[in-house]
C-alpha cells in the first residue's frame, strides 16, 4: 500500500497564462512553489497534501504526483519503466482505472497507442503480481494514470484530480461561449477587486463572473461542489483525511452581509440560467440579477468597486459591425456611470476594444481556449484626472 504521506514533486497543471494566480491560490493555502512555468508549477508534497489542493484550488487543472521520470526512445521503454513500478500498491486489483497523456515524441502519431502500452503494462503487472486485474476504460471515474513523454524525457504520475479542476461544479447551465470557471476566478484574481466593494458584472450571460467573485469574497472553495476524484480511488486513500478538509472548508466560509455583487443581462433566459447556476453554488442570495441593457444596469455610488464586463470577441457570436458599436456604448457607459471604478473588459479582439475610447492602464495577458485574450484595466476617475490626483497627493 502507497503511503499518502510520503512526500513528492507534485506537478499542478493549468491554462497558459493562468500559472501567476494559481501560484497566488498555492501559497494562500501555505505551499512553497519549487518552480513555476507557463502552465503550471511544481512543489514538494504528499498525497494528503494533495487532497487539501484538489480541494481548494480555484486556478488549476490538474494535481499530478510523480511516480518515476525516465529517458524513453520508444514506446517500448513506456512500457519497460511503466512496468517497474508497484502498481499492486497503489491500484485495487478489483478497481478501475483510466490514462490520460500528453505526448510529443517522433516514434508514435496517436496518443492512444502510448496510452495503450500504459495500461498492458499496469495489468500485466497486477495479473503477475495478485492472480487478479482491474478494469479501464476512458471515463475518469476511478484512479487516473498520467505520462507526460515529449522527445525522450518521460515521466509517469498518479493524476490525483481526475475530472478538470477547471470546471468548479456548480454550474449546470453554461450558456453561449462561456468562461471556464478556473479562467474566471483567475481574472477577478487579476483585478484591483478588494472583495468588500461592490462587484459589477454587466452581460453576465450564465453569471460565472459573479458567482466566482461571490465564492472568492466568502472564501468558498471548489471542493464543496464535487463529490469524486481520483485520489479516492488510491490504495492507503484515508476518508477522515478528506473529511476533515471537507469540514474545514465548511468552516472558513465567511459572511459578508453588505456585499452587493450586481449582474445583468439582456437575456431573460441567460439571467434565468445563471440565478439556477447560482443557487447550486449557494450564493444565490449574494447577486442581485436583473434583465436590462448593459447601460441600465445599477451602480451603487461608491467609490473602489470594480466593474467588468465579458462582451462577445466576433470569433464565435455577434457581426464585427455590429460590436463596433456595442464596445463604443461600453466606453461611454463607463465614462457617464462609472465614475470612481475600476473597469475591466475582457475580450479577445484588441480591434473591438479600439472602440471602447478609453487608454488602459494595464492590458493582462490571458487565453480562453485557443485565442489569445487580454484583460483590459481602466480607472475611470470621478471628475478629470488631474483633479484626481491632485486629490491623492493631498491626501498622502
């Protein structure tokens, strides 16, 4: 049996440009990042280490603990250093389990075939080793096995998640194009949001963007919407281990009674769905959700809130020509009602976002999928802007 208390490098995986704020999400929970890269990080940890991760992790994607790392020339040599390892210890011979990969090497051209070579190496061992085999197939329902092979640098992990952490769990109905729940919490992270002032959230389609800033300023962690990962299906898996996590996510839930979190839409149906999406994350009651046009949407008159807004790209929704005009009207309803924000606008049309009229003062590179996005920051100052700074200068 695999000790879930033998500690290892633990690879966290997540979407390109993402890996600033799942490194911010890593240290929250008190963890020392060894390294970080363009989709990831790696640190020192235990298998119980990683259940607290899978768990809280608002950013990631995947909780991968390495098993071996080795040279391999050829599927062959996966096969080879695959069968070394006890799998006997870690997998229940009457279990199941499933392989993912990622794969860039000149021998093969089908990632299935390395997965293959994974798995008859798993249950020929086991057959050898216990007169018995589990089952596998493709759904990630039970232990996951990952290889990572590009060239000749090999390495095999347990993928402790299963299921991406990306999606959060809660939201039934996604709608049109809509944010990746990690990418979203990501975004918030990236903003100047201080998680008392009021969130505004025009064109929130299926509410993502509000029911993560919702669950971020109440300190609502993704693990209170799963009830699977793949770690639970690990021989020497300790249930009270999870079960105390569990609790202690229950525990640290904060109340935040004057919160005002304020998403709008058009759609009749996109606020329908996302006050659905909300109540299954259980934070129904701290969004006010309202149909209207972007511009009639309420904003509070305080000072340091921010307001961010996802308008469609032109990739996948909506006519150029039509857009065009839509950024414009952003632009001014962020000049004429937003005075004293912070605005952000996510897109992934740096043409479209010409139109807005306003100089960001900070553009933070992100992808959504495969395009490639910024999120844009404006100060949108209440009066000009040499009032306001000769304000803040006499105020310090």
């Amino acid at each position: 049996m695999f000790s879930f208390k033998q500690k290892g490098t633990v690879t966290i995986t997540c979407h390109k440009r993402v890996a600033p704020y799942l490194e911010m999400d890593v240290r929250e929970l008190g963890f020392i990042p060894l390294d970080t890269f363009v989709t990831g990080l790696r640190l020192s940890a235990t298998l119980n280490d990683c259940i607290k991760l899978n768990l809280n992790l608002r950013c990631a994607s995947q909780v991968l603990y390495s098993l071996i790392k080795f040279r391999a020339a050829n599927a062959d040599d996966i096969y080879k250093a695959a069968s070394e390892i006890p799998w006997e210890n870690l997998l229940p011979p009457d279990g199941y389990f499933s392989v993912t990969s990622n794969v860039l090497n000149d021998t093969i051209n089908n990632n299935m075939f390395a997965n293959l070579r994974i798995k008859d190496a798993i249950v020929d061992r086991m057959r050898l080793k216990t007169n018995a085999r589990p089952s596998t197939g493709s759904e990630l329902r039970g232990a996951v096995i990952h290889l990572f092979w590009k060239n000749e640098d090999a390495e095999i992990f347990i993928d402790t998640s299963g299921d991406s952490l990306g999606r959060h769990g809660y939201r039934k109905i996604p709608g049109q194009a809509p944010m990746l729940e990690s990418l979203a919490a990501a975004t918030i992270l990236a903003t100047r949001w201080d998680k008392r002032s009021p969130f505004i959230n025009p064109m929130c389609g299926s509410g993502t963007l509000a029911i993560e800033a919702a669950l971020i300023a109440t300190n609502t962690r993704p693990g209170l919407f799963r009830l699977n990962y793949a770690f639970m299906h690990i021989l020497g898996y300790d249930e009270e281990v999870y079960l105390d996590e569990m609790k202690r996510l229950n525990d640290q839930i904060i109340d935040i009674p004057d919160l005002k979190i304020i998403a709008t839409d058009y759609s009749s149906l996109a606020i329908t769905n996302a006050k659905k999406n909300a109540l299954a994350a259980g934070i129904a009651d701290l969004i006010s959700f309202n149909v209207c046009d972007f511009t009639e949407t309420t904003i509070p008159d305080l000072a340091n809130g921010i307001v961010f807004l996802n308008p469609e790209y032109g990739e996948r929704l909506g006519q150029i020509d039509e857009l065009e005009l839509i950024y414009a009207r952003i632009g001014d309803f962020m000049k004429a009602k937003c005075k004293g924000y912070t605005g952000y606008i996510f897109t992934a049309n740096m043409d479209l976002a010409k139109k807005i009229g306003l100089k960001a003062k900070r553009r933070i590179e992100f992808y959504s999928s495969v395009l490639d996005c910024r999120l844009l920051e404006y100060e949108l100052y209440d009066g000009s802007k040499r009032t306001h700074r000769t304000e803040k200068n006499l105020e310090s």
